[in-house]
C-alpha cells in the first residue's frame, strides 16, 4: 500500500532545479508559479500518490523557508494569543494521520465549453496521501481558544509578498474541529516545498484549495473573512480567496454574492439552496470517480475478458456505488469495490470484468455517494444559467469549478489470434 521509494531523488533536495525534472511524474501547467498534475491517470491507481506524482496548485511562487526560523500565530478569539515554532507545534501536541484524496477544484476545468478561466487542468489535479500532523482542535483548546458552534477559524498563508493578496480561507469551526491537521508529513516523509512545507492545513474530504499551505497564522473569529477590514488589511486583500475565487459564478453574474457567514458546509447543498446560497462556496468535495485502466489500446485474456479498474472518492462522504458502461452511457452494470477501505476520506478501488468485443468503445464509470448523489452526465451551456447540477448536468461557471461530470475514456480492444 505505501509508495514507492523516492528518497534518492527527493524534490527538496534540488530546489533550483526545473519543475518537471525535480516531478517526473507530474505535467507542467506552469512553472512560475509551480501548477502541475499527475501526467498520467494509470499513476492514480494505487491506494497512495507518491510525493512525485501528487498534483500541485500554488497562486504565488513557493517560498523559501527555513524551517528552524518559522512560526504560526494564533489570534482572535483566544485567551491566550500565542507565536508557536514549528518544533513547538509538531512535539507538544498530539499527533494523528489521515488519508485524504485531495482534489484541485478545478481538476476538470478543461472540459468546459466554451472555455473557462484558469489553467486547464484536465484529470491530474487529484492525489491521495497519508497525511500527517498536529490536530487543529488541540491547539485551539490548549490556548482556550473560543470553539463555538458557528466560529470560523481563517487560516492564513505566509507566501505572499508585501504587494500580493494573502491566501486565506476560513473554515467552520465544527470541521476544524473534526479532523483538520496541521499538517507536516506526507506518505510518511516530509512535504516538499512545493506542497507546503513546513506546514499545511489539511482539510480532509474538503477540495484542495482549503488545505492552506505554508501556514503562519491562524485566527479565530465570528464570520469568515469578508468586508472593508479584511479586503484593505495592512493595504493586502484577505478575502480574494474566499469571496470571490472558488465560488461557483454562471455566466449571469458579474460577480459573487458576498456572505459574512453561511450554515450549510456541503457544496452540493449550497447549488441546490440558491436562495440561501447564491454562488456555492468549494467546501467539500464532490462524488466522482475516474478510470485508471485499461487506457489506449486493450487485449482481451484468454477467456475474452478485459478488467477495468479505477478509483472514486466523494469528500466528507462515503462512496456507496460504482457503475461502469463500455458503451457510451447506453447502458450501466455495477462494479465491485476492492482491496480496503481506508476511511471516509480516502480512495475507493474498483473493478468490473468485461467480456470485451473488438472494436472502438467509449468507458465510463459514475459514483454515487451514501447520500444518494451521483455523478452528473455533462457540463451545462453557459446561457443555461445554472447554479447547481440539474436533470445530470454540472453547471457551467467562470472558473470552471467543481466540475464532477463523468467523461468517456476511448479504448480500442484487439483480439489476438
């Protein structure tokens, strides 16, 4: 189950090298900053993404840091505000792991027509990792910090330069509660630069925008970060990554709808309250699954048959259901899972036996979740207007966000004779 072995040529180790060749395993979207994805889906198909392969989003160049010489702040709303070294945070605490299948919100965003704004990631901007670290809550309760029902914990990261925008979001305390990490480790090694070292929140089931990294501030108040003093604080705007990137904005809008405080978590229940919600927040992640194999060209085996495997994973909850359809949609037979589950959070493995014929075919696998939400068949038109998945479509937005649509995968399956 673990990763292979990297160490000999671990990224950290040539720092000033050129992206692709510190990341073998990864497609460079951009090098400045640091935007690559898994460059091939068969990379996904085991339970863990080696450091080498996992996808990484940055908005503003990877510092360099000195662990040694860094520290996270805890303000706000705590009786005892304090600078914590990342000694302090990683020896004086507890300490859990958890896997995650962390997923860019915008993995997919290629496959919207017409174009949405961003890099266009296509499937590869999602890896899972055992991710290991300092629980959240143990912090806060340590320096009696308010932890009530309704508080938000905004979490700051300490990238960005004197002329930038701070790259924060807030998260409800409930989930913060639950099972955030300050987190340091990855499959059991230190985090590269590049994914957040030296340390990172990590926001299990939560897409990956959430998972702030380079982490030197956290701070507890009683909305999430929004308005005059936040969008002008020390002349940096705080709330861009909040309020206004990962929400999900249709062609109507100009812009988002700005809230200082929201009750439902649940992204896919925040498109299907749009009177509460106007434009979702990327909050959890959406159910989703993806083919890992065969891909290309497939032989069948001596008995006719061609094994299709993949993986599905659905946020805060559990994968329930795969299908799989070798006919375009037509029709659906169930998978079977395989191998174990590994937690809520983590990658479900799934496999169906085909009795292949040869010819062109178009694979497609769709995962439904324990609360009976399943994949969506496509993207919405633009001039639809939706603000959330309606009769099977995903709906179109600016950023090309969350998009969880299942897509066919074209194998071509020859019989030897």
């Amino acid at each position: 189950m673990q990763p292979k072995d990297h160490r000999e040529r671990d990224p950290a180790d040539r720092p000033d090298a050129p992206l692709d060749e510190r990341y073998p395993g990864l497609k460079v979207l951009t090098e400045s900053p640091e935007n690559a994805q898994t460059a091939s889906r068969e990379h996904l198909e085991n339970y863990l993404t080696p450091r080498e392969e996992h996808y990484i989003r940055t908005h503003h160049r990877t510092p360099k840091i000195d662990a040694e010489e860094w520290a996270v702040s805890l303000t706000g709303m705590v009786e005892n505000e304090v600078e914590l070294s990342v000694a302090e945070i990683k020896h004086d605490y507890p300490t859990e792991s958890v896997v995650h299948m962390m997923e860019c919100s915008g993995n997919g965003r290629a496959y919207f027509d017409p174009d949405a704004e961003g890099d266009q990631w296509t499937v590869g901007a999602v890896g899972s990792a055992v991710w290991t670290g300092t629980p959240v809550r143990a912090v806060l309760e340590a320096h009696e910090a308010a932890t009530d029902d309704g508080l938000w914990l905004s979490v700051m990261g300490g990238e960005a330069k004197e002329d930038e925008d701070v790259f924060c979001r807030s998260i409800p305390m409930g989930k913060v509660l639950d099972d955030c990490l300050l987190a340091y480790e990855m499959n059991g090694e230190p985090m590269t630069p590049e994914h957040g070292y030296p340390l990172r929140l990590l926001v299990p089931g939560w897409f990956g925008n959430n998972s702030v990294k380079w982490v030197d501030r956290m701070h507890v108040m009683e909305t999430m970060v929004s308005g005059d003093e936040w969008e002008s604080k020390g002349g940096r705007d705080y709330t861009e990554y909040q309020q206004s990137s990962y929400r999900i904005v249709p062609a109507q809008d100009d812009e988002p709808e700005r809230y200082e405080s929201v009750e439902t978590f649940s992204t896919y229940e925040q498109m299907r309250k749009t009177d509460e919600i106007r434009n979702a927040y990327c909050f959890d992640q959406l159910v989703k699954s993806l083919i890992t194999s065969p891909t290309g060209d497939a032989t069948p085996s001596t008995d006719g048959r061609v094994e299709i495997t993949g993986v599905a994973w659905s946020g805060d909850d559990a994968v329930e259901r795969v299908e799989v359809s070798v006919d375009g949609g037509e029709t659906w037979n169930d998978a079977e899972f395989v191998g174990p589950d590994l937690g809520r959070h983590a990658v479900r493995k799934f496999r169906y036996v085909w009795d292949a014929t040869a010819g062109e075919h178009a694979l497609l696998s769709r995962a439904t979740n324990e609360e009976g939400r399943t994949q969506p068949a496509t993207v919405s038109d633009p001039d639809e207007g939706l603000r959330g998945i309606t009769d099977g479509k995903y709906p179109w937005n600016e950023k090309g966000y969350g998009n969880n649509a299942y897509r066919p995968l074209g194998v071509s399956v020859s019989v030897e004779e």
